[in-house]
C-alpha cells in the first residue's frame, strides 16, 4: 500500500483528522515520530491558515496528510431554521450573543483550499461528507497527493472506487465527532461495529482501507486489522495529550468518564456524536437537519459558552472509546496502540 511504501509508515496507524482545534501541527508531527501519518484538519478555517499550518508541519516532516469537508450540503428547511432559532434565542440571550438571522450555506472555501493542495502538492488528501468531482481528483493525483475517502457502507466504498480514489478511510458511527456518511438524512442502517463495516467495505471494494471508529486500545486495533484494514484512525484517544488542542472545558469533561456518548444534530444539523449533555438533552429532538446552516446558527452559543467554560452548551465531541484516553505525549500513546501487533 502506497501509504507505506511511499510514506515509510513503520506502523500501520494514522492521527485522525479533528477539526474545530484539537488537531495541530505538533500532533500531526507527532504521529510522524511515532511511525504513523498524522493529518491536519482543514475544515472551518481559511485557506491562508491551512497554508501556514502545512508550512509549520513540513518544516518537521514531509509525511502528513490533509482533511477536506467535500461539499455536500444539507439543506435547512427555512420555516424550520427559524424555529429552532427561536429556541436556542433564550440561551443565547443569557450568553450575550446574537445568532445569525438568516441561514449561511457555504461551502468551507472548497476552491480556495483545492487550489492550494494543488499547489502545495500535499502527499495524502482525505475527503469527508462529499466524494469531489472528477477533475478534481485528477488535478490531485496530477500533483502527486494518495486521496482517501471517508465512507460508513460499502455502497459509499463503490462510489468512492468509481471516483478514482486510492484508499477508504471506514468510519463507523462509534467515531467521535461528525458521523462522514454521505447520506446525513438517512444514514446507514444497521449501525454495524467497525470490524463487521470493515469486512463489509472489504468484500465491496479493493481499495486499501483506514478503519476509523471507536479505536482506543491495543485489542480494538487488533480486531481492524484482523477484520481487513490496513492502517486504523485515532482521534478522541488522543484528545488530552499535551500536543492536541482541545480546549480546558472539554479536556476536563472528557477526564472525568462520567457521560455517555450520543450521536446528535442538535449542534450543526448532522449526526456526530459527543458526550450528552443539557444542550443536547434540551434540543437534540428539536433541531432539524441541516449542514452548514445549523453549524453556523449555534457557533456563538458554543463559542461563549467555551469562554465561559461552560460544558453544559458546548459540543464536546468524542468517540466511544473516550475513558481510554490520557494525559500521555501522543508520541507514546500511537506507539503503545500498536506495541503488540
């Protein structure tokens, strides 16, 4: 598989990419010490500031990978929208915030971003949400870059195939954060467990396969290679090294264990899963479907309520396995996941 014979991977792991900030640069570098690939996240940030951080990480290594949200929008019911606005002006109030009247549909700067990958010439490109259009694709391979594609079924896997690209990174629901399916409104059903989504996508696709979803121990990363995956993903077991920067409301709430994990639209109108709290408790029911509209309607809630270290209103995005993960340096924690392949 390129992503070790091209990459020099020593061991057959990957720092998922986690927009938002707990990915960094230091992370990403990280992951290379460790022998794996990490990936920087470059939603929700401008094209300039994914530069600068490709810049930083190349000037420590040339093995690294970037993240996209391909566009696929989810579009808001408006009479819908303003509904739930109404609902969330309470909290809002008592924060100090004011949310955005109408709807924003945008699409992350997807060109802008595009055109630097294109011209940084990045060695791995990850797409998540959307499968790009053709010529993009061939604009990326042309420059070089190994292009995966995050799916959650093997009837995403054959799309994936058929859009040219190399490898699939597979995603079960137990992932922390955004759930990748193509399909937000109707996601995949059963929810299988990564090892049977693993054989499932294997049996639909030759494609090597990143399997993502719920990885927090030697055992669960065992049972991935075991069922067909040639690399597996962390993301939320590395959530409280020093290199992540996940913020203090949401280090302490992970340290302390005590919430279950839920799969929500609540914050951004697409399922992701984080740890329950009031905000989902009060609105998860409530809000409708619809990326990026709801995204950009809570943000300030969550934008204050991270300053006010609030972690009742904010999206304390994590994965199943979250109890398992430490303060350790994520160097050692990549390192001791696959001591006993």
């Amino acid at each position: 598989m390129r992503l070790f014979t091209e990459l020099g991977l020593s061991v057959p792991i990957v720092a998922a990419p986690m927009a938002g900030g707990p990915t960094t640069p230091d992370l990403v570098v990280a992951a290379d010490r460790a022998g794996g690939l990490g990936f920087l996240a470059a939603g929700y940030q401008s094209a300039e500031a994914v530069k600068t951080r490709i810049d930083t990480v190349r000037g420590e290594t040339p093995h690294f990978g970037v993240n996209l949200f391909a566009p696929n929008p989810v579009p808001v019911d408006r009479p819908a929208y303003q509904a739930y606005r109404e609902r969330l002006r309470a909290d809002a109030d008592r924060l100090g915030v004011a949310l955005p009247e109408d709807p924003v549909e945008d699409d992350d700067a997807w060109r802008d971003k595009i055109d630097l990958l294109i011209d940084a010439g990045v060695p791995v490109v990850s797409f998540t949400f959307g499968v790009p259009e053709r010529a993009v694709v061939d604009a990326l391979r042309a420059v070089g870059s190994l292009l995966v594609q995050t799916v959650t079924s093997a009837d995403e896997a054959r799309l994936a195939a058929a859009a040219g690209m190399d490898a699939l990174a597979v995603q079960s629901s137990a992932a922390g954060g955004h759930w990748g399916t193509l399909t937000p409104r109707r996601p995949p059903l059963p929810q299988a467990r990564l090892e049977e989504l693993v054989a499932q996508v294997g049996s639909a696709s030759e494609l090597p396969i990143i399997a993502a979803g719920g990885i927090a121990d030697p055992a669960t990363v065992r049972a991935a290679i075991v069922a067909g995956a040639a690399v597996v993903a962390v993301g939320t077991v590395l959530m409280l090294s020093p290199e992540a920067g996940t913020s203090a409301t949401h280090r302490a709430a992970l340290s302390t264990g005590d919430r279950p994990t839920v799969v929500t639209k609540a914050f951004t109108g697409r399922p992701a899963r984080g740890l329950r709290n009031a905000f989902i408790g009060r609105y998860d029911d409530l809000a409708p479907f619809g990326y990026p509209a709801l995204h950009h309607l809570t943000s300030p809630i969550r934008r204050a309520a991270a300053a006010a270290a609030d972690p009742e209103l904010l999206h304390l995005w994590a994965g199943t396995g979250y109890r398992a993960a430490t303060t350790d340096p994520a160097e050692f924690i990549l390192r001791q996941l696959t001591a006993q392949l």
